[in-house]
C-alpha cells in the first residue's frame, strides 16, 4: 500500500511540475495588454496634423511591411477580398482557416487595439488570449519589432471593413486542444527580439530582420517532425507538409545557397533569373511578397544569405550525391538512358533545348542546373506532373508555363526521362526511379 501511495505521489508530483513547466514556458515574456493599451490610447488622443502626417505614414510602411511577409496568401480566400480571411491551410492535422483582418467589429480587427494585435505577433496568442496555431508563424513572427507591428495593425485597420465570419479550424483531436498546443509550444516556441549584430553592417542586419522574421523564411526551409516541430538547422532545407515540395537549404552551395546575388534578387522581384524560374509554394511567396518589396530590401536579403552559405566547397558533378531512392529502380540503367533521351527529344526538347541549354527568360537550362541536380528530386517530378507557371510580376507580366504530363507520362517514362536530364551535359546527379514518381504521383 505504502508502495502505490509512493508511487501515485510521484506519479502527480511529476504531473503537476511538468504542468507548471509547461505553464511557465508559455508566458515568458507575455504582454501586459491592459498596460499596453493604456499607453496606446493616451498616444492616440491628439489630433494634430503632425499626429495625422505619422500616420499616414505608419499606414503605408504597414502596406509594405504586410507584401514583405506575404500576408494576403493565406488571409485572402479564393475569389474572395483582401484580407477578409477563409482561406484554408491544410496540414497533417486538419484545416486551419486565416482569420478576418479587416476592422470589421463582428469578425474582424475592429475591437482589437495595436497591443492585442502586438501579443499575436510577439507571442501567438489572439485578443482573448487563446493560444495561436503556428500556421500562423509567430516562431518567426515574435522577433518584428513593435514598431513594424503597429504599422501593420495601422494598414489592416485603415482597410475596408469586410463583414465575414471567420471560419472554425478542422483539425483532429488532440491536435484541437489548447492543452497539446500548449505542450507543443512549450517544446517549440520562445517570444524573442531581433538583436542586430554590431559586427555586421546595416544592410546585413537588416536582410537578417526580414529573412528570420516577417520573410518567415523558415517556416518552410527547415525540417520538420511528425507533430511539427523543427527538427533541422533553420533554413537548412526540408519537405514542406502535404505539399510534398522540397524546399532546398539555403544554406547548402548544392541548393539554394548557390546563386548569385543579383540574381537572386532579380528572381524574387520578378519570379525568373537568368538561370532560374520559381513555381510552386515559391511562386505565391514572389507573387503575393517578395515582388512588391524594394531592390534594396531584397539585396539585404540576398546579402545575409550569401554570408550563411557553408564555406564547403562545390562538389564535381562527378561526386554529387546519389538519390535517396533510386536502388529501388526496377529496370536497367542503360535502357532508362536510351528511353529517357528519346521521350526528352519527345516532350521536353522544344523549350529545354537538345543539350539542355534552355531559353533565356522563358524556360530555365537542364545543363549545370542545381534544381535539377539536388538529392531530392521531389520537385522535379512536381514539375513534371502538374507543370506549372511562374508568377505574374510586374517585372514577368506573361510567364511561360510548364505543360502538366501527369496524363502524358506513365511513371517510368517520367523516371526515365528525369534520369536522363540529371545525366547528361555535364549533369552527373543520381538516378530518378518508377517508384519515386508513383509515391508522389499519389499523394
């Protein structure tokens, strides 16, 4: 009897600690909104026209800051208006659906102040203080500083007020629990603030701000676990969920960290480089984010990357990494070349060019191409699949488009011609296998 008393006290000793744990993690550093508001309300009781001067330019900064984190994606419903919410996010625990953020009373921001707004940003949690999902990217989120915070909440508040009731979540048990959700950011999430670094220059400081925090560059660039939490090096790469699209490291020479400056700046205003076109989750990034910033944001950017990149120098051709998949390949090398060359003379030769060289500013080179040659070739089969066009910028008004064989193409012709592409002109990466087209082909 002493023994089970023993042990049931143990038992909830080790409960409540791991509950107050959990408790104490998910508010540090919370925000005092009663206070805030205090101060908010007294700053807001002037009307003079310099008061009237800063805000119309906290207004359009907050415009500007909502393109650089892309926000109109995910709070825009299809066909719907800006900004009013419903649109669906799926991920391998239901459907979360974005919120209203027009000043609607009812179902949007209009009872919400700047500091309510300021605790979503900084520490996930809504006005009532329900903890947030984190589709909504608060990991990242929580390092904008409060300044840029207020200027968004001043832009979503100068909005038309569009009456629409936001949408109830989907999601499975227990993953619909505030208490598992609590648990998760116990594990996953800490409010922080962005430090500059006084070794760096303003321009680096200022990519590293927009990359880590409004960008939320991470959210897809990083490995993830089963229950969501990073499990990679931030930016080091990782298959975004139900997507089923690689999104390369930016930190690997062998992916997205090797590209020029330039040209990665071009390729985030416009959509398309000299050497490169994004499709897929990418191209809503370029289209709804990246294309409505500065050339000056966008080189900071490109200047914090650069300095990210390993040091570790580019492999030959000869020696980049094999496939993860491709000892399952059922049928001869040899025969997959001879048919992959003559299904790419087919089907592809006409836009890629006989040697893979591509056609500057319509279809991206097969030749000497890092999306082409990375270890992971989901995005490859992506493309072959569903096609897909890049974005519609200011800068790219009419993009090319890439023709869907999802109906075309059997798997191994699919596999074929892929393992053509990553072995010839120079291209020397692993084989594409049937079973690696199927996989995706079915989910």
């Amino acid at each position: 009897m002493k023994i089970m008393l023993k042990i049931g006290f143990t038992a909830l000793l080790t409960l409540m600690t791991a509950g107050a744990a959990v408790w104490f993690l998910n508010n540090r550093d919370e925000v005092d909104v009663d206070g805030l508001v205090q101060t908010t309300m007294a700053s807001s009781v002037s009307h003079s026209p310099a008061s009237t001067l800063v805000n119309d330019r906290q207004i359009t900064r907050g415009a500007y800051l909502a393109s650089a984190g892309n926000c109109i994606t995910c709070h825009t419903s299809q066909g719907g208006a800006a900004y009013a919410g419903g649109g669906g996010i799926a991920t391998q625990f239901g459907t979360v659906y974005s919120p209203n953020l027009t000043p609607d009373v009812k179902t949007g921001l209009g009872s919400w102040t700047a500091a309510h707004f300021w605790r979503a940003m900084h520490n996930g949690r809504s006005k009532s203080g329900r903890l947030l999902y984190p589709v909504f990217p608060y990991q990242q989120y929580t390092t904008v500083t409060r300044e840029d915070s207020d200027a968004l909440f001043a832009y979503f508040k100068s909005l038309a007020a569009v009456e629409q009731a936001n949408q109830p979540n989907t999601l499975r048990f227990p993953y619909n629990q505030q208490a598992a959700l609590a648990v998760w950011r116990a594990l996953y999430f800490q409010p922080a603030s962005f430090e500059p670094q006084a070794k760096q220059d303003a321009e680096w400081n200022r990519g590293a701000y927009l990359i880590n925090g409004l960008g939320h560059c991470a959210a897809c660039h990083t490995a993830r676990n089963a229950i969501g939490g990073s499990t990679g090096q931030a930016l080091g790469g990782g298959i975004i969920p139900l997507q089923n699209w690689y999104a390369p490291s930016l930190l690997s020479p062998h992916e997205g960290g090797n590209i020029d400056s330039a040209q990665l700046v071009t390729l985030l205003k416009t959509g398309i480089s000299r050497d490169a076109v994004v499709i897929g989750p990418m191209a809503e990034v370029v289209r709804g984010g990246t294309a409505h910033m500065s050339v000056k944001d966008l080189a900071a950017m490109a200047a914090y990357l650069k300095t990210l990149v390993s040091d570790q120098p580019l492999l030959p051709s000869s020696e980049l990494p094999v496939a993860s998949l491709s000892a399952d390949l059922p049928v001869a090398v040899s025969g997959q070349s001879v048919a992959g060359a003559q299904l790419y003379g087919t089907h592809c030769a006409q836009c890629h060019g006989d040697k893979g060289e591509g056609v500057a500013g319509a279809y991206p080179a097969m030749a000497g191409n890092r999306a082409v040659t990375m270890q992971d070739t989901s995005n490859l089969v992506q493309i072959v699949l569903k096609g897909g066009f890049a974005p519609a910028t200011a800068g790219n008004p009419r993009p090319y488009g890439m023709p869907p064989f999802v109906l075309v193409l059997r798997d191994i012709e699919i596999a074929a011609i892929l393992t053509h592409v990553r072995g010839s002109w120079g291209n020397q990466a692993g084989l594409v296998s049937p079973l690696t087209v199927n996989r995706i082909r079915g989910r």
